[in-house]
C-alpha cells in the first residue's frame, strides 16, 4: 500500500520538500505562504471571458482544494469480499452496465428484504459535480445562474472516474484507474474534457482513503495530446511560481503535476446488509453504492530551482566525503 510521501516524490519527500501525515491533509492556507512542508499547490481556473458570462475575466481567485459532495460511488467486488479479490469503484454507467448493474432495487446478499439495496447506474450532475473552488469567494460564476435573465450564466465541473484494485482486510487498495474531468459553460450547453487523472496507488487509514494520480492532458489514453483548444489550454494554472505556470505547457515540458483525493468511506468494509449480488453467473460480483463527501488537491512534484541547488550542494558534499576516504584508504 502506497503512502503519500512514497507517491507524490519519495526522492523529494526525504529531503523535506514535501510531506504526508495521516489522513489529513496539511492545514489550509491560499495564496500559498512558500511553506516546503505543504501538500498541495494554490490553483486558478481560467473559464474565458465571453458576452454570454457575468463574472468579469472569467479567471478564478486562487484556491487550494476542489470541493465535492454527496458524490455517487459504486463499489464492485468481483469475487465477493474475498481478501485479495479484486475491486472496481466508479461512477460511469457504462462501467457498472458492464458489470450487469442497471438501477433498481435489490435483495442483500444475505437474500433478506427488508432491507434492500437500492442502486442507480446513473449520477446526476449534483452526485459528480465540483461543488466549490475552497479559500476563495472569486470563483467566477461556478455553479451560478441568473434566473432574471432567462438563463443560466455560470459554469460547472462535473468529473467521471473508474478506480481499480484489491480488497485488503481493511479495505480497498488502488493502483489503477482514471478520472474524467468535464467544463460546461451553462449559458449555452457547451462542454468539453479539461483533465485526466491517471490514479497511481491509494492509502487507506481508518476510513480515511486517499486516492493518488498524475495530471495528464492524454484523455483517451492513447500517447496523443488531447487538449487541442484555447479552453482547455490556458483551464489549469498554478497561481504563483516561476513561469510558465498553466499545466498544459508544464505537462509539455515533461512537468509532473500530483492529484491527491481525500475521501472518507463509511464504512471502509462493506456490510452484507449494504451489498446486492450480480445474477449473471458469468460475470459474478457484489456491488453496493453509497455517497462521499471528498476535496482533491495539486501539487507540482518538480522542486524550484532553489531546492534544486541545495540538493546539488547536498550530493558535491557526499561525493567529497566519499573522495576524502578513499583517499585515507
């Protein structure tokens, strides 16, 4: 199982540019205070200006943390809560519909009703969208409409994910997956893909999981660039730092960006009472759903050019001790 200290920059973690404590992420503060010790890096989100848009620039104040709730999550358990077995969260209807799971209500696994299992193979927008830009009150119109003009004027970032894994005697453990992140502008419908989140590993503390992923522009996961529009672009930056400062150039330039989800999971094991069984005997799982409440935070995992030369200055001084004995040898 995989720490966050291990997954953000094992290399960088033991000289004490970044580190993990629990399950807890460190103590929130935007615009950042320089503080090596953080998790997470200030972000603004830059939507565009336009006539059909009420919120000035259309650039967010800076935030550290993207706000989720009530996030629809179904767990699949393909060989029941067997340790070792292996598990599928997700959100997508086209994923859980592979598994046979349609909406509806179910027996437990138990076979008693009451009580049932009720399921839904499709979130709303309120159960996958981003709720709120944390730390700032500039955030340009996000999930805000102007109901005296007819309209909605304000914008939306809903997300899709499939994680993959094993169960643990705890719980889940992940090492796979990605998430989807959508724009919808609200006055006109228009939408796009901004982001993917390719998952790393997770980290599981009481019912504290952390899910861990490196920012990638590569949607369909196919080695090509995805993100071909203005939009998309110039969408992510960090807010301070030495420039350039948007991810797309920084991802170009061969720049990872970390992505660390913080959700609580209630109960991290399920109880049976909460499970349905597939009645597909070739595609065999038991699935239960529930609802979470998450923030997910960034972090640019490449040091500044100061910590890089005090690790240079760091390896010189290794290296003339290693000189130094020899010689004495």
């Amino acid at each position: 199982m995989l720490t966050k200290a291990t997954n953000y920059l094992s290399a960088a973690a033991a000289i004490g540019l970044l580190s993990a404590s629990g399950g807890a992420f460190a103590a929130a503060q935007c615009p950042e205070t320089g503080d090596p010790q953080a998790d997470y890096r200030c972000v603004v989100i830059n939507t565009g200006a336009g006539a059909t848009k009420l919120w000035g620039d259309g650039i967010t104040g800076g935030f550290y943390e993207l706000g989720l709730t009530g996030t629809l999550a179904t767990s699949i358990y393909q060989a029941g809560l067997a340790v070792g077995s292996s598990v599928v969260d997700t959100n997508r209807k086209t994923v859980m519909n592979s598994f046979g799971i349609t909406s509806g209500t179910f027996n437990n696994v138990l076979g008693a009703a009451p009580p049932q299992v009720n399921i839904s193979d499709t979130a709303s927008d309120v159960q996958k969208n981003i709720d709120a830009l944390n730390s700032t009150v500039d955030n340009e119109g996000l999930n805000q409409g102007n109901p005296a003009l007819g309209a909605n004027r304000g914008w939306q970032l809903t997300f899709d994910y499939v994680f993959t894994g094993t169960l643990g005697a705890g719980g889940p453990s992940f090492t796979g997956g990605d998430i989807i992140f959508t724009y919808t502008d609200l006055a006109t419908g228009a939408f796009e893909t901004v982001l993917r989140v390719n998952v790393t590993g997770s980290d599981l503390t009481a019912a504290n999981l952390d899910i861990f992923g490196n920012v990638s522009f590569d949607f369909d996961n196919n080695g090509s660039n995805d993100c071909l529009t203005t939009l998309c672009q110039n969408f992510w930056s960090f807010q301070t730092g030495t420039p350039p400062q948007d991810w797309y150039t920084l991802n170009g330039d061969g720049v990872e960006i970390s992505f660390a989800l913080d959700t609580n999971v209630n109960p991290p094991f399920p109880v049976a009472t909460s499970l349905t069984a597939g009645a597909n005997p070739a595609n065999p799982y038991w699935a239960r759903q529930t609802t979470l409440d998450s923030s997910i935070r960034f972090i640019n995992e490449v040091p500044e050019p100061g910590s890089l030369a005090l690790v240079g200055v760091a390896l010189l001084g290794v290296a003339a001790t290693a000189a130094r004995r020899s010689r004495k040898a």
